[in-house]
C-alpha cells in the first residue's frame, strides 16, 4: 500500500460526459530527472526533428485517437506542464518510481474509464499503430487487465524480459538484475509501456509494494498483483526502433537520425524529390507539397510550408516560413521566421530573409538582406541590398513597390517606402521616401584625375628602390 501523498494537479480535470464510444485516457510518464543527458534542462523537454520530444508523445496519442491525456511532471518541472498545456499535468512530488508516478494521476480524469494507457515521455518513436494493438489486445475477449508493449532484442541489454507461460500469457517481467542466466537468453523484452483496465488499474496501482533495495514502487510489478486477482495478463510485440528509450545524448541523437529517416521516406511518399535525402533534415511539422525539389544539405526547422512545384537548392536554411508554387530558393539561401515568398519568387545565393513578404515573381537573387520588409510583385532587389531596418532600439519596415528596381550595395534606411516602378542607383544610401517610377541616387559625383595611377606608381616604385616607403 501507498505510505506517501503522491501529487497536485496542475490543471483542471478532463470532463468527458455523455460518452458513447469506448473510453480511454493515457497518462504520460515525464517526472525523470534524465540525469545521464547532463543538463538542467528536462529530459523531455530535448528537441527531437524541432519539437520537444514529449510532443512528439502526444501527437502519436493524437493520431491514434486518445484525447484524455495527463502528463506527470516532477516538482519542478513547471516548463514540462507548459509544453504540454492544454492538456492537464500532475506533479508527482516525491519521485518513488513509476508506479507510484501512474497513481498521481488518480484524480486527474472524471468518471469510468474503460482502459488506460500508461507511456513514457522519453519514448517518442512510438508509433500510433502500436497504441492501437495494446488497446486491441486489452478489449479483445480474453480481457486482459494488463497488456505490455514488448519488443525483440539482442539478449545483452538492460531491459526487462517478458516471461511468458506455455499458452503465451505473461506471467511477469523480471529485470535484468534479478534475472537467471536462462532468463537473460529471453529475447521478448519490455518498453515499460502499457493498457490496463480501466476498471480495476488504480486498485492494482495502490497495491504495488517497495520491498526492494530502491525502496521504489516499480510498474511491472502489477503483473503480479493482477495474477494474485485471478486476471490474465497479455503482451504485443512490435519493431525495436520505435520503442527506443532516450536516456543520453547518443541515445538522443540515434533516435532523430531515426526519425529523419521516417521524415524523409514520408516526404517523398507524399511527392517530393529529396536528391540526396540523407543530407535533408526536417522538422516534425515541415510541410512539403508535391513536385517539390530539394537539393542536398537543406535545414527545415520548425514552422516551415513548402507549396508545390518550389526548388531549395543546396545549403539553405528555412524557419518559420512559407513558400509559394514555383518559388526558387538558394543556393545558400536563410529564410528566417516570418519570411512569406509569393509564387515564383526567386531568393538566390547568400541571401537572408526574415519577417518579410516578397511578392509575387519578386527577385533577391545575390548576397542581400531583406528584413522587416514588404516587396511587391515583381521588384528586382540587387546584389548587397541591405534593409537596414534596426536603429538600435527598435525595428522599423521598408516598404518597396511593385515592379521597383535597387540597384547593387543600395541601404534602404527604415522606415522608407520605395515607390511602384522606381529605382535605387547602386550604392546609394536611402533614407527617404521614393515617388513612383523615381531614380534616387545618392552617391557621390564621379571625378576622374588624369594620369594619376601613372605618376603614383613611379614615385612609389622610386621610394622603393631606394629602400624607403615614403
């Protein structure tokens, strides 16, 4: 029996009434310090393909159609329960295991529940179709008051192993410490995730003890308690890469070139050419549209939609941005938070764009920086344009007009509007307004001094042959 108040909830309840469907919730364990990934922030909170992998948890819960999800945070995980907010978080105050964890979420749902899930926030791979066969498993006719997410492995491991009976029913999960040498040849081992009975799942939760060294309230051990209550216990197997546990950075970083991989295979399923798909890395929300090119060693962080028919060439960086049918983009190329290219807009080598709507078949095609900007259709921004759109303490827009022409090396000091039709000389500095269809030019006069260059090369070479500089 519990000997300690376990949590506060953080939110409100989840009120479902009037249900006539099946009902499930899922709790999320993500109360873990992840001490091994050295760092002070939450394990769960590591990005995996530019989303915190809790996320990642919860979309897959999303996508199998479970609504009802509490999430349990440590004490002082107050940026774990914002992440994760609308949904509700229960603050396990005390951290004596995951079983003791699971209880914290007691009374963070209304009403019956007909099978809850309980899952881990460090496994993000999970997939929905494997949430599906636990629920499956659990409402199929043997009801089974637990069914366990295994997976088959290389016997040396840490994992716990699923000891089955003759008839294939799980009896329990012995750990890898307390296993014989016959049960470290099993290969059925246990994700730590799984569906109870909604019916009797606190009960049995209630009646976990911690008579073990850790003096921990383990989960597995409700295997146990549900045979002492004359129910059955069951299993489903599914692919050992989408069950992986995130512990350390390495583990971290093998589960997103994991996911890149599944990123990747899904784009050019849904019709986008990835010409060498490897180089390619993807947010979790990246949206590609079809006939779509990317060339090699592109970045999509988060907030990127990609319409049809566009090209990234190589070594661009996109964030937060949208791209129009037929746009061009790169080589070399940074779409920063906030850049909205229109169709067929061309963004060319070296050129940076953030905070700015390029118009329709607008050019910035060399080494420029187009920021806090609105471009109209057809503008032709020149090599070295520069909006200079920061006076220190704050931003200020650049407004260029439809069909307008900088010229090369032009500033456009904001807050300037650039008329319809007009044009920059290069190298001019503007930082006043331009009528429609104007030239401005700022630059000096041109003056030219003859022979010059001749008389200057003498005299330099005479200081030098007599060894002086002048």
């Amino acid at each position: 029996m519990w000997h300690t108040t376990c949590c506060n909830i953080t939110d409100s309840k989840v009120n479902f009434t009037n249900m006539s469907r099946r009902r499930t919730t899922a709790i999320v364990l993500a109360a873990g310090q992840g001490t091994r990934m050295k760092s002070s922030k939450a394990k769960v909170l590591h990005a995996l393909a530019g989303q915190p992998m809790i996320r990642h948890i919860l979309h897959t819960l999303n996508s199998a159609g479970i609504e009802e999800i509490c999430v349990v945070v440590g004490p002082d995980m107050a940026d774990v329960s914002t992440v994760v907010s609308p949904y509700p978080s229960v603050i396990q105050a005390d951290r004596l295991g995951t079983a003791h964890a699971a209880l914290c979420a007691k009374d963070a749902f209304y009403g019956d529940v007909d099978d809850i899930l309980i899952l881990n926030g460090d496994n993000p791979l999970i997939q929905p179709g494997a949430i599906e066969a636990l629920l499956a498993k659990r409402q199929s006719v043997e009801n089974p008051a637990v069914v366990v997410l295994g997976f088959r492995t290389a016997t040396d491991n840490a994992y716990g192993r699923l000891v089955l009976d003759a008839d294939d029913h799980l009896t329990r999960i012995v750990e890898t410490k307390d296993a014989t040498a016959d049960e470290l040849t099993i290969e059925l081992c246990s994700s730590g995730m799984m569906a109870l009975d909604g019916a009797c799942a606190f009960e049995m939760l209630e009646k976990i003890g911690n008579d073990n060294a850790a003096r921990e309230y383990y989960l597995p051990d409700v295997i146990a308690i549900a045979r002492a209550m004359g129910r059955s216990c069951a299993y489903v197997e599914e692919a050992a890469d989408d069950l992986l546990g995130i512990n350390s950075r390495s583990e971290l970083a093998t589960a997103e070139t994991r996911l890149q991989q599944r990123l990747r295979q899904a784009a050019m399923a849904n019709g986008a050419t990835l010409v060498a798909p490897e180089t390619v890395f993807l947010s979790a929300d990246t949206i590609l549209g079809r006939d779509v090119v990317i060339e090699p060693n592109v970045f999509f962080g988060p907030g990127v939609v990609i319409a049809d028919n566009v090209t990234i060439r190589a070594f661009s960086h996109l964030e937060g941005s949208t791209v129009a049918a037929g746009a061009v983009v790169g080589p070399f190329a940074r779409l920063r938070p906030g850049a909205n290219l229109a169709e067929n807009v061309h963004i060319g080598n070296f050129v940076e764009v953030k905070n700015a709507n390029i118009g329709e078949g607008a050019k910035a095609n060399h080494l420029s920086y187009v920021g806090d900007s609105d471009v109209g259709a057809g503008a032709n921004i020149g090599a070295g344009t520069i909006t200079c759109n920061y006076d220190g303490v704050f931003k200020w827009r650049t407004s260029i007009g439809a069909g307008a022409f900088i010229g090369s090396n032009t500033s456009l000091v904001a807050p300037v509007t650039i008329g319809e039709g007009a044009v920059t000389g290069a190298g001019s500095t503007i930082g006043k307004d331009v009528s429609k269809d104007a030239l401005a030019v700022t630059r000096s006069p041109q003056r030219e001094i003859k022979d010059w260059g001749r008389q200057t090369r003498e005299r330099k070479q005479a200081l030098k042959d007599k060894g002086e500089r002048g």
